[in-house]
C-alpha cells in the first residue's frame, strides 16, 4: 500500500489505480485496499465505481474507516441523506473519529443545521487541533452568524497551519474588515498582504484600507502582464478615483485583447468619472459597433 500511496502522492493516479487492481486480485477481501481503490477511483472522476468499492470495503470491514470514506464519497456525490446516515453510523462504531465527524459536520452545513455543524467542528477541533479544514469551515459559519471576530480567529489558525493557502487568507482579511479594524486589525491585514505575492484580484477589495502603503503602492504602479491581473489593477486604480492611470491601463487591457467588451465599458465609465464626455461617447459608440458586428457574425452562423 506503501507504493500505491506513494505513486498517488506523484500524481500518477492510473499507475496507482492499476498496481490497486492487480493488489486486489492477491487480497481481493483487504477492506484498506478497497478503500484505496475507491478513493483513488473517485478522484479519478469515476464516482459510480468508486462507491461501489466504498460499499465493499464497509462489507468486508464495518469499522469507522470505511464508514467513514464511504459516507464521505456519498457526500461529495451530492447524497446527503445516505451520507448523513453512514457517517452518523461510523460516530456510532467510534464517537471521536476526526475525518467522520467533520464530513458530517459539512453534510450539515450544506443542510443548514449551522447549530449542529458548529458543534461537530468543535469536536473534530478538540480532539485534532491541527484539523486545517474544521478551522476554515468554522470560520465560515461564524461569518454566517454574524460573528466576525471568531470567524477571524478560525481563518487566522487555518492561515498558521497552511500559510500559502491564499483563501484563508482573504477570508481572515474579511473578516478583519468587518470587525471593524482595530488599530491591531489593520497591522494583521496589512501582513496578510505584504507577505502575498502580487495578486490585484486579492486586493481589490481591500484598496481603500491599503493605499499609501509603499509595498502597495509600488505593485500597483506597475502594469501587470496578463490580460486579467492588469483589469484587476485598473479596477482598483479606478475606485481610488486615479482616473488618468486608471484609463491608462484599461487601454492597455484593450490593447491586449480588443474583444474584451468588460474593459471597453468599464473604459468608457472611467472616461466618463474623469469628465472626459467626448472621449467616453466615442467609446460608447465602439462598444455598440463591436456589439452590432457581433450580432451580425451570430446571423449568419445560423442563417
């Protein structure tokens, strides 16, 4: 099991599926080597086949492990009420089971039971302090709840245990945000964000409590490379009402991909911010006519 692990921490999902196939006809009724072979199945995309051999594994086996990668299986599947009730049946077989309990504390918040989920992420969290996910998911829930300094403090643990999973981040920068910013607050946000690599998309919600800062005022002055980002970066030059830079770089996206009808109206607003009328109708005026040869292309495809 060893080199199956091994081959599916390289990536190489078939090769680990295939060395499982040929395990499986030596130890055909080896519950941990079915349930590989299920995991290794659904992360292959073969959901079907996948539970199937989750199936065998909980009749080979009956201990919370399977139980609890089948129930898991179930719940990704979109089967939340068999899935609620296999996982609730591997709490049975072993109550303080981590991965169990927080499979069906998502089960529950897809259900919106955020009472009961909030409690099993609790559980999962005393026994498994380092459980990355219980404290991302917790945070959400107490966002939800209106709660946003406890949200802080889940998705600031989640940012410890893995600190270059960007998503956290932004979400304990929200969260930040929504107490209110403390003096504290502020300084916390302002290192999520030096220590981030450049990154417009992340920032832009944010520009206003950043700007003046000199790491970001030094990545904003610079145009990005990518069709993307540099919208990113024109949108937050146009909200800090930096018209002229602003216009700058939404040509500049223009010039890199004409088509983009998105920076052509967010180019016209911005024309139109900085009380340059001429130049936002004649923008205008092109949006319509990429507009018309659009719709005249379409015609005759379907004529």
């Amino acid at each position: 099991m060893g080199q199956i692990e091994a081959l599916l921490a390289q990536g190489k999902a078939a090769q680990a599926e295939m060395m499982c196939q040929l395990a499986l006809e030596r130890l055909p009724g080896e519950a941990r080597l079915l349930l590989l072979h299920a995991r290794l199945l659904f992360q292959m995309g073969r959901q079907a086949p996948a539970i199937a051999r989750a199936r065998e594994a909980v009749a080979h086996d009956g201990g919370a492990d399977a139980l609890a990668g089948l129930g898991e299986m179930l719940r990704l599947a979109g089967e939340s009420t068999e899935a609620q009730a296999v996982l609730r049946q591997a709490l049975t077989v072993s109550p303080a089971h981590a991965d169990a309990a927080f499979s069906l504390a998502c089960v529950l918040q897809q259900g919106e039971d955020l009472a009961g989920a909030a409690q099993l992420y609790a559980q999962v969290l005393a026994g498994r302090p380092d459980y990355l996910h219980a404290h991302y998911n917790l945070g959400v829930l107490h966002m939800a709840a209106g709660e946003p300094q406890r949200a802080a403090d889940s998705f600031r643990a989640a940012s410890r245990l893995a600190p270059a999973w960007t998503d956290a981040r932004v979400r304990l920068a929200e969260a930040l945000l929504a107490t209110g910013l403390s003096q504290n607050a502020l300084k916390e946000l302002i290192e999520i964000f030096r220590l981030c690599p450049v990154n417009f998309a992340m920032w832009r919600p944010f520009a206003r409590s950043l700007k003046g800062l000199d790491w970001f005022e030094s990545a904003l002055a610079r145009p990005a490379g990518e069709v993307a980002e540099e919208l990113q970066r024109a949108g937050i030059l146009h909200e800090l009402a930096r018209f002229g830079p602003a216009i700058d770089a939404y040509r500049r996206v223009i010039a890199m991909n004409a088509s983009l009808i998105e920076a052509r109206i967010a180019l016209a607003d911005a024309l139109m911010d900085a009380d340059r009328m001429p130049e936002a109708v004649e923008q205008m005026q092109e949006i319509m006519a990429l507009e018309m040869a659009g719709m005249e292309r379409a015609a005759v495809a379907g004529a």
